[in-house]
C-alpha cells in the first residue's frame, strides 16, 4: 500500500547502498576512462531497449521525428486548430517560495457547489516522491480542495528498492490499490507529472469510472501499445542531449544484463529539472530523489477507447522545460489530442516549484469545467 504523506516533513533516511557491477561514475584521475565507461554504458542500455522493441514489434509504430524549435505560436506540428489553449502569464516573484501568499490568491476563490469532484490524487514523476508536492497541496487545501500525494514503488518513503521493481503494474501498485478503496459514488482528479503521466493512464484505464479528469503536467502521455522509452528514444540517442548526459545506468544484476534503474547525475539537476525553482526545493530534489525503476520504462501500455478514452484529458505544457522539451510536448499532444492544452509559462520541468501558484490556478480552471455538453 502506498505512502500518502509529504515527505518533507519527516527526516531522510539514509539511502540503501545498491550493489553494483557495474560502476558509470568518475574515477579520480581517469577523466578519460570514465566518460568512456560511462558512454559505453549508456550505448548497452539503449542498444537493450532499442532490441527489445524491435523484437516485439519488428517496425516502429509511432513517429519520433520531434521538432526542434520549442516555438508553439506558429503551430508547427499541425495541432488540431480546434484544441484551445489557455496559458498563465504571471511573472515569477521572489516570494514564490514561501506559501504565505497562498492566502492572498485563495481569499476571493469561491467554489462551485454542483463540482463532480473535490479530490486531486497526485502523481509524481521518475525520481521524485510525494513531496514534490508539498506546496500544490497546500494551495489546494487552502482552496477547500481534498489532495492526496501518492509514493510509488521504490519512490518517497517506500522502503521497495528500485533495482526490484521489474513491472510497470508493480510501479503503480500504490495507485491501483488506492484507486480500488474509492467509493462506488466517488470520483477524482488525476494528476501526473513526468512518467507519472504513464501511471495515472494505467489507472485511467483500470478504473475509468472513478476518474473525472486526468491532468497530465509536462508528462508522458502515451498512446496504446506505446512505451515510454518511445517518447524520448531520439533525445537520449543524440549525444549533445542533456537527458542523456544526466543518466547513470544501475546494473544491479551485473553488466552482462539489461540496467534495473536509472540515478540522474545531481549536478545536472538543477539545468535539467530546476532551471527555474528556488535554491531550497533543488537542495530538497537533492537529498530526496531516488533511482528510477528502468524495467517499467520498456514495457506496453494498453489502452482502450471504451475506458482511457471515455476520461476527459487535459495537457498543461511547461515553457522552459530542459528535461519534457517543449518539442517532445507538442508531439505528445499531437499524437494524442487532449481535451484542451494549458501552459505555464517561464516554467521548468518543476512547475509545482518554480510556477506553484500559476499551477494551481490551472488546476482550479481545470476542475471546474463543466461536464460535455
């Protein structure tokens, strides 16, 4: 059963010491010998992954030829002109760390009666934990909301090891096992962020009738029979790309066989994730970011018309995002069209940290729309 609290506010245990045998990080003194075991690395584990996708499918059935500009005015990608788009323009403050101004902007926010749902059930994305959330739940509490922050396996507090984590439906095990104790009359707001997007379409597609909406926030939002690995197999292949500089295959079964997780370096995290946010949340994501499952990252997503599609999807697209381009975005977007497309802008990968009170006023616009007419 998942963890649902904010792990900030607990003491950080100290992380397990992962068995390796096979080491991608620096030697003292052997610059060049590093950066060669470390690209070698990461060529076996992409070369892994690019086999194992061939063999189940024999041709590529999605098309990843992603743009390069991150301009979207001009709609590049020949977007659904009929998709509405709504963006939050507030400059960012210095005062964008501290939660005091919660109360300015929640005072005059008067809720509708008639809301299908009052719960937001937020998802968090590879690498991150329920605390990533600590402040969108505050605003959404202070608002009159319901929030729950979900720990995956092998994430937050969740004493599971990452490099044992060998399936996506033992990834969203937390989430599933939540979605069934919600009441037969009772619906919520899906959130995910990242590969959290992944997770809450498996949920989606489980437990159709006890969704309203799903919010996918610079996150995979895949389509049927597509894998994550998919969405980003051209970024990580291009060697100037800071995706791929940023990871650091685990081989916790030896180098002979396929990574179990993938660690991001933590001196690029703040240029791919925290471009943006302020000093405190990068120290937080330092001390608190674990290894990502890779396993789930290979694995099909099924999906089906009759219970993904019949949830109402919204994308909320992040700017200024070094990790989810804005390139890799409106891919997304085009190869499965939402229900409508929000963005916040001047936002790194981490909007919940560097743009919390323009997300919230997005989740709010977005709990309120109405059912279909």
């Amino acid at each position: 059963m998942g963890n649902h609290v904010v792990c900030f506010r607990r003491k950080a245990k100290p992380k397990p010491k992962l068995k390796r045998s096979s080491s991608t990080r620096s030697v003292p003194g052997s610059k060049e010998r590093a950066s060669f075991r470390k690209d070698s690395a990461q060529q076996q584990a992409l070369a892994y992954a690019l086999q194992q996708q061939q063999q189940q499918n024999g041709h590529a059935r999605y098309d990843l030829s992603f743009e390069r500009s991150s301009s979207t005015r001009n709609n590049p990608l020949g977007m659904p002109k009929g998709l509405p788009r709504s963006a939050s323009a507030r400059p960012r403050s210095s005062n964008d760390p501290l939660l005091q101004p919660v109360q300015l902007l929640n005072q005059d926010v008067k809720l509708p009666a008639d809301l299908e749902t009052k719960h937001f059930v937020l998802v968090h994305g590879g690498g991150f934990g329920a605390w990533c959330w600590y402040k969108t739940m505050a605003l959404l509490e202070d608002t009159g909301f319901k929030a729950t922050a979900i720990d995956l396996t092998g994430s937050g507090i969740d004493s599971t090891d990452p490099n044992k984590v060998t399936s996506l439906s033992e990834y969203v095990k937390p989430l599933t096992e939540f979605c069934e104790k919600i009441g037969k009359d009772e619906k919520v707001i899906l959130v995910g962020h990242d590969f959290g997007g992944v997770c809450i379409s498996y949920a989606m597609e489980c437990f159709p009738s006890k969704v309203a909406k799903a919010i996918f926030i610079s996150a995979a939002m895949i389509t049927n029979q597509q894998r994550t690995f998919d969405i980003f197999a051209k970024e990580v292949m291009e060697s100037d790309s800071l995706l791929r500089k940023a990871q650091i295959f685990i081989y916790a079964n030896g180098s002979e066989n396929p990574p179990t997780a993938i660690e991001l370096d933590k001196e690029l995290l703040r240029e791919m994730l925290f471009n943006h946010s302020p000093s405190k949340d990068v120290a937080l994501a330092s001390v608190s970011m674990r290894p990502i499952p890779f396993a789930p990252f290979l694995e099909k997503l099924s999906l089906t018309e009759k219970n993904y599609g019949s949830v109402r999807r919204f994308f909320i697209e992040t700017s200024d995002d070094q990790a989810i381009t804005p390139s890799v975005q409106e891919n997304l977007i085009k190869l499965n069209p939402p229900e409508q497309v929000y963005r916040v802008k001047g936002s790194d990968h981490s909007p919940f940290f560097s743009k919390p009170q323009a997300l919230h006023k997005l989740l709010l616009e977005i709990a309120q729309i109405g059912p279909n007419q």
